[in-house]
C-alpha cells in the first residue's frame, strides 16, 4: 500500500527533521510506501526544491514520489495525512499564543483546501503554533470533514514528561507509562502523574522516596519544568525545538494510524468529555483503536487537577474568542 502525505512548511526546520525519518519508515512501518507532497510558501521553496533532492539521494526503498509546490490544492490533492507544520515559530519572551494573530491565517485556507482536495479518510495533525487553536480553526473551514480527523500536537509535552519522571526516578523512559496531557499546548497544561506507573508500580510511590513531599513537586518543580520546556528550548539553542517535534509528530502519526497498547496523549475535538466544552481541541488522555482516537474516560480527577485542567482550558476558551474576534471563525 502507498500512503499520500502532505507536509506544510516542508522547507522549515521541523520540515527538515521530519521527511527522511517518514522515507525510512519510522512513521508508516517498513512496508508501507509513502508519497510526500511538500507544500510551502514561494520563499520556501529553494529550501523544500533541496530537501527533494536530498531525499532523492537517500535512495529510500519506501519512497515513491516527491512533489514540492506551494498551491494547496495541489499539495493537499487525495492526501491521507497531512502534517501542518509551516507557520511561525515563537522567539524568546513570546508566548505560544503571542502567534496567534501572525500565524491563524494560514490554518483556515489550508482546512478548506484539504476539504477540497485530500482523500475521503484524511488524518490532520497540526504542529505549527498555537497548535490546538490552529486545528480548532482549519476543522471550522473543512466543511464535510469530520471536526475527530484534525488533531493537535501535544505528544512532545508527554514525552518530555515522561523523560523527566524517568530521570528524577533513575528509570527507564520506556518504563513511565500513563502520563496524559491535559489542555492546551502551552504553559497552562497540565501534565498529570496521578495514574502514571513506573514499571507497573505507581510513581506516587517511587516518587514520595525521592522527593518527599510530592505535591510540592510537582506544583513548583515538574509541571513548570514540563510545560516551560519549549521556552528553555528557545533560551538555550537560541531557536525552538525541532528533532523532539518532528520525533513526537512521527510517535502521535505512527499511534494514531496503527494504534496503541496503553493510553497516550493528543489535542482532540471535545465532545464535553470531562467538561471541556464541546468543539474545543483539547489534549486529554487518550487510546487508538483501530484507526480512531478514543478519550479515556471515568478518569477521577482530584479538586487540584480540575483546578488545572479548567485552567488550560479556560486559555484554549479564550484563544477561541480571539480568533473570533479576528474574524477567522
Ligand atoms: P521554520 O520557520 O523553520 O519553518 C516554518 C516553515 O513554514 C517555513 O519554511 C515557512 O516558509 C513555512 N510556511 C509558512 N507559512 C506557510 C504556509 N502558509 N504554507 C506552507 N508553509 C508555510 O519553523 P519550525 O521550527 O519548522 O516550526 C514550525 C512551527 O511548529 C512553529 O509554529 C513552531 O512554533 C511549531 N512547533 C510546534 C511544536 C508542538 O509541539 N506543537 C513543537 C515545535 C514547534
Ligand atoms: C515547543 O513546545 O517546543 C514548541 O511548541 C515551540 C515553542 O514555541 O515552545
């Protein structure tokens, strides 16, 4: 079988990261083909134009075709995946949301153009910046294509989760299960420990050991830690992240299209679940099964988690009243 993918902003740096790591087929698996369709504004096309040719030169058996082009409805054109990744990214001092007005024109255009042109079963993922509001407003603009089919990005806050519970425990990350994300893709989330296992054994347990007082931690010590990460990104390397995103976009593409054994974590259209209001894209804790993201649901969450939770989801409420407000839903 040949899958169609569609990657926007293929000549940026997440663009970069992503392509040879879907040619090799660590995204798909080894027998599934791919057709990459590289969409990208004129300025960006030198840089995708180069990236082909690499791609050409990396000889993957996988690889079928390569197209660049920067009109969407050719790029879009009976594609199964598509991966919003071209907008712009946040400097140091900007908030995710600071992108909001620079970057929400770009997402309804391109909803519309995969209404118009992508395969019947089309699956979105939206990383470009503020990823949930951005796949809330391209679900708006596709008319005919169901609101569960456009996903946002928040795999990169789980796996960095998981990696700082499994350095503080001195554990394997492999064995840091059960970490959802909760809300927003921003420093509002809440990443949750309250059913996460290490090895089977909750990390509550492993954590009170370590730590002593566990909800002192987590309040000023993991949770800033997680949900700042992108800035200390920034800070540190002077640009925002770009192999960790493109490696979360490969893990929450690869969970969605062939499932998951265990819960995980992605920006999905609420239907009310836990309260959140119903058409937001929010993260929750979430299973693939047999093609489909699922919410877990029954999850008890104590008066401080709730507290958490509305708070994300009060900013991804009040995102949406601002694009509103911008006219662009
Ligand atoms: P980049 O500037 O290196 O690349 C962006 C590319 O998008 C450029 O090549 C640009 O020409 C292209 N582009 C702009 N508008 C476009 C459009 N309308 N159609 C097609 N292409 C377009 O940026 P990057 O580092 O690759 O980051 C891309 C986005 O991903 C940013 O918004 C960044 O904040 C976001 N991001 C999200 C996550 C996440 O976890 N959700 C993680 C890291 C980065
Ligand atoms: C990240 O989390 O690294 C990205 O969303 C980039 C950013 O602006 O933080």
């Amino acid at each position: 079988m040949t899958t169609t993918i569609t990657i926007t902003g293929a000549g940026g740096q997440i663009g970069y990261a992503l392509l040879f790591r879907i040619a090799a087929g660590d995204m798909l698996g080894p027998d599934e083909k791919v057709r990459l369709r590289l969409l990208e504004i004129p300025q960006g096309l030198g840089a995708a134009e180069g990236a082909a040719l690499e791609l050409q030169d990396g000889a993957f058996g996988l690889l079928e075709h390569v197209e660049v082009t920067d009109d969407p409805a050719v790029g879009f054109e009976g594609c199964d995946l598509a991966l919003l990744v071209g907008a712009r990214p946040r400097g140091p001092g900007m908030e995710r949301a600071d992108l909001l007005a620079a970057n929400a024109g770009i997402f309804g255009p391109q909803g519309a153009a995969i209404a118009a042109n992508a395969a019947s079963g089309v699956r979105v993922t939206v990383v470009g910046n503020p990823a949930n509001t951005n796949a809330l407003i391209a679900a708006a603009s596709a008319d005919g294509v169901p609101s569960e089919r456009f996903t946002a990005l928040t795999r990169l806050d789980e796996n960095r989760a998981r990696a700082q519970l499994a350095q503080v425990l001195g554990a394997r990350v492999g064995s840091v299960q059960r970490v959802p994300i909760w809300g927003n893709h921003s420093a509002t989330q809440f990443p949750d420990v309250s059913h996460a296992t290490v090895d089977g054994r909750p990390v509550s347990e492993a954590l009170a050991a370590i730590v002593g007082d566990v909800p002192e931690w987590l309040e000023n010590t993991f949770i800033p830690r997680v949900a700042k990460r992108g800035a200390e990104i920034i800070e540190v390397r002077g640009s925002s992240s770009v192999a960790s995103a493109a490696s979360a976009t490969i893990d929450h593409v690869r969970d969605w299209v062939r499932g998951t054994e265990d819960w995980t974590s992605a920006g999905v259209v609420s239907r009310g679940e836990y309260g959140v209001p119903e058409g937001l894209i929010s993260s929750f804790p979430v299973r693939s099964v047999a093609g489909e993201w699922q919410i877990v649901e029954g999850l008890e969450l104590s008066e401080w988690a709730r507290a958490r939770v509305d708070a994300s989801v009060a900013e991804l409420v009040e995102e949406r009243e601002a694009v509103r407000a911008l006219g662009m839903l």
